[in-house]
C-alpha cells in the first residue's frame, strides 16, 4: 500500500514521541530511585505508557489509510477512532493504577515511614515537565494540520504527563520542606486531571463513530457554498456526519423546476464540486434538487 503524506506526517510525529518518552521515562525512573520518590517512579511508568500510545497511533493511522475494499465500501477512517479510544483506555488504566497507590498510601499512612525524597527527583520533575510541555505542542501542531483525532489524544497523553510531573513536583518539594503528605495527595490529583483527559479522548472519538454532525459553524460555511453557486435558488436542508477524521454531506437545494433534467444536473454538480474542492474534510457528498416553480 502506497503511504499517504497524512500517514507519513501521523508516524513521523510518533516516533519522534516514542524515542523521547523512551529517554525520559529511563531518566525519571533512575531519578524516582535515587531521589527515593514515589511520585517519580509513577511518572516514569506513565511516560513509558504513552511509548505504547505512539505505537496504537502508528498502526490506527496506517489501517485508516487503507484504500476502500468490497467489505468496506466506505473506507476505513474510523480505525483511527477505534485507535483513540484504545488511547483513552491506557490512560484511564494508568490514572486509576497511579490513584489507587496513592490512595493506599495515604489510608496506610506508609508515606510516614517512606524515606525523603532527595534533591534529584526534584530536579527530574521539572526536566519532565518541560519535555512533555514541548511534546505536546509538537504533537498538537501537527495534529491540527493534518486533522488527525489520533494524533491529538496522543498529544494530550503528553500534556497529561506534563500534569502529573507538575503534581510530582508539587509532592516532592511538600516532602522536602517536611510535608510527606503532599507526595501520595499529588498522585491523587494526577490521577484525576489523568482521567478527565481519558473522559474526553473518549467522547471525542465516540462523537466520531457514531455519525455525530459537524459543529454549527462548518454546516454554515458549508450552506453558504452552496447557496452561492449560480443556479441554486435556496439550501432546502442540510445534514452532515463525521466518519473519523472525514466527513459526509447530504444537502437538498432547490432549483428553477422549469429547468431540463441536464440542467438540474449540472447545477447539482457543481455545488458537488465546488464543496469537495473548499472543505478537504468532506469525503463524499449527496446533492439533491428540489424544484421551484415560479409563476408566469
């Protein structure tokens, strides 16, 4: 199968997240053990997760791209989706894994006897955040531009990262200062701000597969194409869906009902064209003609 530049851009993106989660999830683990810090050997463990992230991106992106076949006459767009939601299941996993430690810690009050974190994991907290900070908006970027659902959960498991390292730092520098508490109540809060983000993957990509129309803004600018095409007396309604990162457009216009069958025809393909040609987001349209019958 020929590569296309939106999986080129997709795997390029990935891997380039990959190799630097690799190196920082080695740094933050090394430093959670020397700076005996707990918060940090759980940030290192969610920073290995999102290698695993990259990866389902990689592959979601690729079988997207697949070319239409006899089983699926519509493409295959929406196994990025499927890809999103398996995103937001690892980051749920993690969250509720990071949480539940935490929460024993704290009902066992075993933080008490846990040894203090040391200056490097201090110092660990802040690399990370700064790394996955940057991640993220390189992730973000280029999903915005290529328009890649994909690719933006896996931006935001790097901004969760980013969060959690913020709640780490937050935690170690309570148990420096004396307050050992701070460290397991941080993970807690790294567990929640890790969930929202897998409630809102979700529903994203839910939104996705389930023919979910375009935002009220879209739909307008799409009317507007159409009612401005020569030809094409009013938008008589209009119905979208989205179908992964594409989508799919029913409109019914109305047209002098004087016209020959040819001529209504042409009008129609031409709002056809001229729609697919200025939204690359539409896939497949359906032009229906209503006529108008004006009196003499």
């Amino acid at each position: 199968m020929k590569h296309t530049s939106f999986e080129a851009a997709a795997t390029r993106v990935s891997l380039v997240s990959m190799v630097i989660n690799l190196l920082l999830a080695a740094f933050k683990f090394a430093a959670g053990v020397i700076g005996r810090s707990g918060a940090m050997i759980s940030d290192a463990i969610h920073s290995s997760s999102d290698v695993l992230g990259s990866l389902i991106v990689i592959v979601g992106v690729r079988m997207s791209e697949k070319t239409s076949d006899k089983d699926h006459p519509y493409g295959h767009e929406r196994m990025e989706c499927v890809a999103s939601l398996i995103l937001a299941g690892i980051l749920a996993a993690a969250g509720f894994s990071i949480g539940k430690e935490a929460v024993t810690s704290v009902i066992n009050r075993s933080y008490e006897t846990e040894a203090a974190p040391g200056l490097v994991a201090l110092i660990a907290a802040v690399v990370s955040i700064v790394v996955k900070e940057g991640l993220f908006w390189y992730t973000w970027v280029n999903a915005k531009r290529i328009r890649s659902s994909a690719l933006k959960a896996e931006a935001w498991h790097h901004r969760s990262d980013a969060l959690s390292s913020v709640g780490a730092l937050i935690g170690i520098g309570g148990a420096l200062l004396g307050v050992r508490v701070m460290e397991p109540i941080a993970s807690i809060v790294i567990c929640l701000f890790i969930l929202k983000v897998a409630v809102d993957i979700f529903r994203e990509a839910v939104d996705n597969m389930v023919d979910h129309a375009c935002d009220a803004e879209m739909e307008s600018a799409i009317r507007e194409c159409a009612a401005l095409q020569p030809g094409v007396e009013r938008v008589d309604s209009l119905r979208t869906r989205k179908f992964g990162r594409k989508i799919y457009v029913d409109i019914e216009i109305a047209a002098d009902g004087d016209l020959t069958l040819r001529a209504a025809h042409d009008i129609a393909q031409q709002v056809h064209d001229n729609i697919e040609q200025t939204f690359s987001e539409v896939k497949h349209i359906m032009v229906h003609v209503n006529p108008v019958n004006h009196e003499k």
